[in-house]
C-alpha cells in the first residue's frame, strides 16, 4: 500500500515520521492509502529548509518569480484530469467538480501571475523643500497555511501562490484525509522552475498544527476550517506573534422572495447544496423562503432532489460522489433524524441510500427539510453535508433579520426579480460575501475571500489585495540629497513647511 511521504526542500521524504494515517477511497470506504504524520521535528525541518530557501528567493526578481507562475500555471492546466482525477478519488467529489476545483484555484495563480502591479508602490516628490516619500512592500520570510480536506486543491491555491510571488517561502500542511493533491502540486512547481525550499509539504495532526503555530521561525499562518478550530489557531498562533488568517465555519442562506424565477432558483438552491456532496464552506445550507414563494419552491426542490444521481466519483453519470469519511456521513443521518425529532418535515430523505457495486462507500442521498425554525439543530449547526433546510419568511425584513441573527456570515444569496428588494438586501445582510440571484458568491482572484462574524477570526481575508497585504510588509523611505551646501539640523519637530 503507498505511503504518501512529505514533501521538504524538493523532495519527497519520510523525514523522521513514524505515525501514518489511513486514507480512504470514499467510493468504496476502503483504505487505498498511508500518509505520514509529521513530529515536531519535521516541521522544523521544513521550515529549515524554507527559511534557507528564503535567503535567495526573498531577494529574487519580480520577473524570476512571475516567471515560476506562468510555468505553473500552464502546467496545471497541462495536467488538469490527472489532479482532477487524484482529488476526486480521496475527496469523493465528481471529477468535473474537482475540475471546477482547479479552476478557480488556478485563478489566484493568474493572480499571483501579475504581481508586480500589486506591488508597485506609491511615490511622493517634494513633500518638503527637497524631500520625496515614497514606500514599498516586502516579504515576511517563512509562512505556513493549514487547510482543509474539502478543497484539497483550491484553498492552498488561495494562499501559497500570493505567498511565494510576494516572495515569502511556504510550508503547507494539507488535511491528511486528502493529501495526495498537495504533493502533485509540489512536484507542478519543481518542474515550473521553483527552487527547491520554497514550497513544502508537511502532513500531520494536530501535532503538526501546534509544530506550526508555536514555531518561532514562522512569521505568518493561514488557516481555513472550522469556527472553533480557526479561533484556537488564531488564538495561539497571535500568541506566537505571528499574523494570522484564520477562515472558520458557516451557514450560508439564500432568500427566494415570491417575485423570483422559482425555476431558476430552485435549480441554483440544489446545485448549491447538493453539489459537492455540501461540503463547502459556502454551500447554501438553509433556504428562506418568503411569502408566497415558499409551497412551490418546496415542490420544485423536491423534485431536483429526486433527480440528482448519487454515485461514485469517477463515474461521468453521478452528480453527486459519497461524503469523505465514514464519521461524515453518520453526521448527516444524525442531523435529518434530529431535525425530524424536532419537528421539521422531512420532504426528501437521503438517509439509507445505497449504491449499487458501492455498498461499503460513504454515500448518504439529498436531504430536503422544510419547516424548520432557528431553534433547530439543523438550522443551528454547520452539518457539512447535503441537507438543505427550508426557513419560511413572511417578508423580506424577517428574512434579514434571521440571516443577520445567526453566528456566521460567510455567504449569502437573494433570489429575486426587484432591484429595491435586491439593493436593501446587499446593505442590511451581515455577511462578507453577497450573491444577487448567485447562490454561492466566491469573488474573482483579484477580490479577497472573507466573511463576518464566527465565518472569519480576526480581520484578514483571503488571496487578492489582501493577501498581498498579509504576505508582505510596508516601508516608507523618506528621503532628501541635500545640495552642496549642507542645511544645519532643526531640533525642532519636523514639519511639512
């Protein structure tokens, strides 16, 4: 059985690791895997590698590091089915998802592709008689990001390829239920040009995490996963004194108000829900439906519900692969029947679903709940999984008033064909990222990711400008060439005169 190693100054290594983990095929529910589990001294030995790497790469030119990109770049297009095909036999996910994956990952490295612009600094002549200020940016040395499995590919493409264009080096430590991605990813950048050390891989638990966040020779750290994950990692990585992204958890709603295409909707709310098996931190997780709109968006998502075709992965026909693990799916059937216990109606039950030829696979069906309240488990938790539960709503003030009252505020959608509805929706909702009749807003490459609330500890978003912010340090450089005849020293405090 192969064991995925480490990946540590251009090279795939054991380090000194002994503990492995299991890694599943979600299809099957059987082990077709190892991946090591780093000590504490591997870690050390990454950063090693990546704080020498820094010493050449933190002063390279702006067109090596652009030029390292566009050869990435090309490259993960060159070998978009193989990753897409790696990703989806350890996530689950369908292949076309995972292609779609890749994509949208693939553009922060477009991104990181034009850096140069996003580094040009700004200049000042003649703030004084004689003086000019003008500042610049650069880079923090070593960072690392933390990532989780459900995006094995794009959310570590939302963070190192700013990190390295800026010219920080990386260490990556991948969720060890998928890790196979970041390793093709390591081997990508190789062959780009990368020198060796400047991108690393390090799969771990916990003990890797904490490797990372107490390591003094770490000046940054970005995460994405959980709420309370996200807040212990930043609570003990700024206590490290080091910068911190750290994305949590989420309950993403979408409004459908009466006066929307229902069709079109119903059609958007499903594939938001549904796609990916929910396992998305913007998946639409909670329909509110108001007024008038609610029986028959009801009847329309049952429907698509029934139609989508769960199945493995790899297979074209399925619309929907198995969840990643075993735990996940038991979540999912523990969340339908609470929600049935506590009196939300179950429309559509994806409990008990089997898949012919897959019997052992993680797979559990669509869940539609409707008449849920916000007292509710299923309204209240973030169950990670394809169940969509339905709020009613009687008017577009309510469903404000429920989104803006939960604890999260990652995404949101309205649904509707009216402009006023639509504009005082995207000013009064508490949420970072708004979708007008999009049901899952993740913004372009050069916007940054982030929500409000428990969706984002602390104040840093992620890739776009702000990640080039978080990547990078400002210096102002105040600056005078006297004449020949040299001015005598003020002692007084200088001014703008």
């Amino acid at each position: 059985m192969n064991t995925v190693e480490h990946w540590i100054n251009g090279t795939a290594t054991s380090a000194g690791s002994t503990r492995t983990a299991p890694v599943y095929d979600p299809a099957t529910g059987k082990q077709q895997a190892s991946v090591l589990l780093a000590e504490a001294s591997d870690v050390d030995t990454a950063v090693a590698a990546a704080g020498k790497a820094f010493e050449a790469w933190g002063d390279s030119s702006l067109s090596q590091r652009t030029k390292v990109m566009f050869a990435f770049r090309e490259l993960l297009v060159k070998h978009e089915d193989e990753l897409a095909r790696i990703i989806s036999g350890e996530h689950g996910k369908v292949v076309e998802d995972a292609r779609g994956e890749i994509v949208r990952g693939r553009e922060v490295v477009e991104y990181a592709c034009g850096i140069a612009d996003a580094l040009k600094g700004s200049f000042s002549d003649q703030v004084s008689r004689d003086v000019d200020v003008h500042d610049f940016r650069q880079p923090l040395g070593v960072v690392a990001g933390i990532t989780p499995f459900n995006f094995p590919i794009m959310v570590p493409l939302w963070m190192h390829p700013v990190a390295i264009a800026t010219g920080n080096t990386f260490v990556l430590k991948p969720s060890e239920r998928d890790p196979s991605a970041s390793n093709f990813v390591a081997q990508l950048y190789a062959e780009a040009g990368l020198p060796d050390g400047v991108f690393n891989v390090v799969h771990g638990d916990k003990v890797a995490v904490d490797a990372i966040l107490d390591h003094p020779d770490i000046a940054a750290v970005s995460f994405v996963g959980s709420t309370p994950i996200a807040k212990y990692v930043h609570e003990r990585g700024t206590a490290a004194g080091k910068r911190v992204q750290a994305l949590g958890g989420a309950k993403n709603h979408a409004v459908v108000l009466p006066d929307a295409d229902l069709e079109y909707a119903a059609n958007q709310l499903t594939a938001a829900a549904f796609g990916s098996a929910g396992q998305r931190c913007m998946a639409i997780s909670v329909g509110v439906a108001v007024g008038a709109a609610g029986d028959k968006l009801v009847e329309i998502l049952e429907r698509k519900a029934r139609e989508i075709r769960v199945g493995p992965g790899s297979d074209p026909a399925s619309d929907m692969g198995p969840v990643v693990t075993e735990a996940a799916r038991e979540r999912v059937v523990n969340a339908v029947a609470r929600g049935a216990e506590q009196g939300a109606s179950v429309v559509v039950d994806g409990r008990g679903l089997t898949v012919g030829g897959y019997e052992e696979g993680f797979f559990v069906g669509p869940s539609l709940l409707d008449d849920v309240t916000t007292d509710m488990q299923a309204y209240r938790e973030e169950i990670f999984g394809p169940v969509l539960a339905i709020v009613r709503a009687e008017t577009v003030a309510e469903a404000i008033a429920i989104i803006n009252a939960n604890p999260y505020g990652n995404g949101t959608a309205i649904f509707t064909a009216g402009g006023e509805a639509a504009r005082r929706f995207q000013r009064e909702v508490k949420v970072g990222m708004i979708g007008i009749n999009v049901p899952i807003p993740v913004p372009m490459s050069y916007y940054s990711f982030g929500g409000w609330k428990d969706s984002l500890i602390g104040d840093s978003p992620i890739h776009g400008p702000a990640g080039v912010t978080f990547y990078t340090r400002a210096k102002v450089v105040t600056t005078r060439w006297p004449h020949t005849t040299t001015p005598a020293a003020a002692f007084t405090f200088p001014t703008s005169s």
